[in-house]
C-alpha cells in the first residue's frame, strides 16, 4: 500500500519504518530540513535502540522515502497519517496549531479519496476537527475518512512496540477506511479493536492516565514504607502477583518524566475540566509525581548537609532509559536545585554528553560513571541505564570523598551497599528504615476504644 506519514518524530519515524519494513512503500513528510537531511542519510534524529541500523537499510534499499512538502507526496499515497507534536500549552491542554496547519494543507490539496488517520495524541473530538478543516478547505468536493489510530510506542524498545503491537485501535464508522486500515495492519498480527473517534482518543488518555497513577500510587506507598518499616519491593511483588493488579509498573522511584506521561495527564484533566468534571485522582497522581523528586533532595541534605560546595555525582540524565529524551525528567529538578544550593554537578548519562536547551548548562560531563563519582559527595541514581546496574563496589568507594550513595531506582541490594562502607538510600526499602509506629501507643489508643 502507499502510505505517507506527515512528522518524522518520534512517532512518525518508528511507524514509518515499522510499514516500510513490511513491504508498503512509504513516504515521511518532514519540514524541518536538518532533520530531514540526517534521516535521508540514513541516521535517526533521536536515539531508540535499533532504529538507525533499521532505517539505514530502508534508504539504501529505497523503501523509504523522504519530502519536505505534503504536496509532493498526497496523489501518490492511498492513506495520510498525521503523526506531528502536540506539545503541551502553559494551560496544560495540546497545541493542535500542528495537525491543524496539516489538516488545512490536506484539504487543499486532495483530488481523490483518501483515508486520513490521526496518530497524533490529540484531545477527544479532534478527529472531528481534522474533517471539519479539510471540508472547509477543499477546492472542490472530494470524499475521504477520517480515523483515529493511537500510538502505544514506549520510548526505548518504540521500534519493538511497532512491530509488535499489543493492539491495534482504529476509531472511526466508515466500514470502507476501516477496512483499508486493517488491511495496512493485517502484516503486525495484533489485535484489532473498532470504535468510535472519540472512544479510540480517549483509550489513549485513559490508559497512559492509568499507567501514570499506577507510578505515582507505588511511590505513595513506597513513601509510607520508608515510615513503618516495610519495604516496598516486598510489596509490590505481593501485589504485583494479583492477576487483576499486575507487576508492571509497579517500581517505586523517583517519578515519571517523557513526552507522554506529563503531557497527557495534563491534558486529560483540562479535557475534564471542559466538561465540567473534576478529576481529582488525576489531579492527585500529578501532584505525587511533582513532589517525588524532592525526596532525593531530602535524602541528600540528610546525609551532606548543606549542599553549598558539595560535588554531587548524578548518574542518569535521560527520563528512563535506553532514550536521549529528557523533557519533564528527574534529572532536570534535581540537578537544578543542587546547582542554585552552590553544588557542583558531575553527570554522566551513556548517551546525553553535553547541555541540552537550556538543561544542564552549568554541569560537568564525564566520560564514566566512575569518572564522576571521583571525589563527590554524594552519586545519585537517577536513571537505570545497564551500564549502572553492574559496579565495582571497592573502586567506587575509594575514588568518592564520602561514600554516600542515593539509589532513585532501587537497582541495588541494600545489604550489599551497606556491607561495601557506603551511606546507602533507597526509595521505600528497608535500607531507609526509621524508627516507625509506636505500636505500643496505637494498641493503647484502640484499647480506650472499646
């Protein structure tokens, strides 16, 4: 089939390999000529593992071609995908200006039938937006589709996740681009659920929304462990093994970051918010996550003291990993909170070697995790890159000035930790063990009950 997909980001791009790979002949619309330049060399403008070895191959071969312009590719193609960033606004809703600018150059450019789908994360009643503007901006009348297909790629195995999609949403009523889509997908073997537009874009809200309190929930009880002395990995494997809870994402932490979490969880409670409806647990589950990395903050103070010329080691700069994304990152607080203290930040991250926008402007990048703890303070582990989950316990503790050691991913064995000399935090486990309860007192306040 011919397909084009509009934005070469991160959605754009992996879904475009993922179709190319199967045999359609594709072509990514990307207006920004530097970017455009390095894919059409064969090189991903992001790092996720497998791309570049995945899209080098497609160019070589010509099964994936590249245009700076809609124009070039519309007659050529049977179905347009939108894939362009919807980034959050100050208001926390999604800028559409994007898929509406999209929107309104299809319009005036389609002569035939064609199938629109909206793999852009957008606010429920976007689709009915997108046909609205292309109605309005035909030249003459010319039937097409509309149909919501959201994305479910996780950042560092995306590429995976297009291969092998858990499933497959496709919102929309006409039986006729429902077909051509499921035909596109028929390769992928995954299952196929049909609904409406605006039940398949809430699917995507509702289940990163979802996902996200199932995070911020763990964190709550990891910061209630730390306080009765229970360890939250004991917990969460307890829990984990209810089949109607599940293990997964179930890690305390330090919080979630990335492009989807933040953002959708904003957005969907300013879609609420639309319609009158307060999202309170929404509301609750970002409120825990904004706090979260303060408890780092905390345990550093607790153990250095003041952080005013303290040389802190930071491990991790990426908001998970495998990826080079740092937007809503830990990282990022954290670093800048040590910094506006006077402390000096040493970070080493396997991928992000150098200031990012406006991040990490006053931080010392090394070459090694090692080469940053040499003479700090303090490491913090802020992202559980491989690299970090094998160390030389004896190196480490003599290159540092005092062994502490912040553990924000729970990666580490507390007893190991405590045996090799270090001052060892962790986020609700047993290593962080105050002294809890009196449960005397509480068995004495019930007995008055009675």
């Amino acid at each position: 089939m011919r397909v084009s997909v509009v934005g070469a980001g991160y959605v754009g791009l992996v879904t475009a390999v993922a179709f190319a790979e199967v045999g359609n002949e594709v072509y990514v619309v990307e207006k920004n000529i530097d970017k455009l330049k390095k894919i059409e060399n064969g090189k991903s403008p992001f790092f996720e593992p497998g791309l570049d070895d995945a899209l080098y191959n497609l160019v070589k071969e010509q099964r994936l071609l590249f245009h700076r312009d809609l124009n070039e590719t519309i007659h050529n193609a049977e179905i347009i995908f939108i894939a362009v960033g919807t980034p959050p606004l100050p208001s926390g809703e999604a800028d559409l200006s994007n898929l509406i600018r999209v929107s309104t150059q299809v319009g005036k450019l389609m002569r035939d039938y064609k199938v629109i789908v909206v793999k852009s994360t957008a606010p429920v009643g976007t689709c009915d937006l997108v046909r609205k503007i292309i109605k309005e901006n035909q030249k003459s009348p010319c039937d097409f589709d509309v149909v919501s297909n959201p994305e479910f790629l996780r950042e560092g195995t995306a590429l995976e996740d297009a291969r092998n999609p858990s499933r497959i949403i496709l919102g929309c009523s006409s039986k006729k681009a429902v077909d051509i889509i499921k035909e596109l997908y028929e390769p992928f073997n995954a299952p196929v659920i049909i609904t409406d537009s605006r039940s398949s874009e809430m699917i995507k809200y509702a289940s990163n929304a979802f996902l996200a309190t199932k995070i911020s929930f763990i964190n709550e009880i990891a910061n209630i462990c730390e306080k009765v002395g229970a360890d939250v990995d004991q917990v969460a494997r307890g829990m984990g093994l209810d089949r109607r809870i599940g293990p997964d994402f179930l890690r305390a932490g330090i919080g979630y970051g990335g492009s989807c979490f933040p953002k959708d969880t904003k957005a969907l409670i300013q879609i609420a918010g639309h319609v009158a409806h307060d999202f309170k647990l929404l509301r609750a589950v970002v409120e825990v996550n904004n706090l979260q990395w303060k408890k780092v903050i905390e345990k550093l103070k607790m153990t250095v003291g003041k952080l005013k010329d303290k040389t802190i080691a930071v491990w991790g700069l990426s908001f998970k990993p495998n990826t080079d994304d740092i937007r809503e990152a830990p990282s990022i607080e954290i670093i800048n909170t040590i910094i506006n203290s006077g402390g000096v930040v040493k970070a080493y991250d396997p991928v992000i070697n150098k200031q990012v926008g406006d991040n990490f402007k006053d931080v010392i990048f090394c070459n090694s995790h090692y080469e940053a703890a040499s003479g700090a303070d303090a490491v913090i582990l802020i992202t559980e890159w491989d690299v970090f989950r094998k160390i030389d316990l004896k190196l480490l503790y003599s290159i540092m000035r005092k062994p502490v050691f912040i553990d924000g991913r729970n990666i580490y064995q507390p007893r190991e930790m405590i045996s090799a000399g270090f001052t060892y935090l962790c986020i609700g486990r047993l290593a962080n063990l105050e002294s809890g309860p009196n449960m005397e007192n509480i068995y004495d306040i019930n007995r008055g009950m009675l």
